[in-house]
C-alpha cells in the first residue's frame, strides 16, 4: 500500500511540472507568434 501511495504522489508531482511546462510553452508560442504580426504590421507600412 506504501508503494502505491508513493507512486502516485510521485505522478501527481510529475504531471504538476508537465502542466507548468506546457503553460510556459504556450506562452512562448504566443509571444513569438505576437512578434512576427507586429514585424509584418510594420513591413506593409
């Protein structure tokens, strides 16, 4: 029963930091996605 408990405190830690991994991916994403409008923006002017 140890055991289990550990492994699953152990998951839940691991799919914790994935989660804050993807967040902070898609944030990246958007912010470089917001940076190649604004250079396009600025190439039709």
């Amino acid at each position: 029963m140890r055991k289990i408990i550990a492994l699953a405190a152990v998951a839940a830690a691991l799919m914790a930091s994935a989660c804050n991994t993807v967040e902070g991916l898609g944030r990246d994403a958007q912010a470089a996605g917001a940076a190649v409008t604004g250079a396009a923006s600025d190439m039709k002017r």
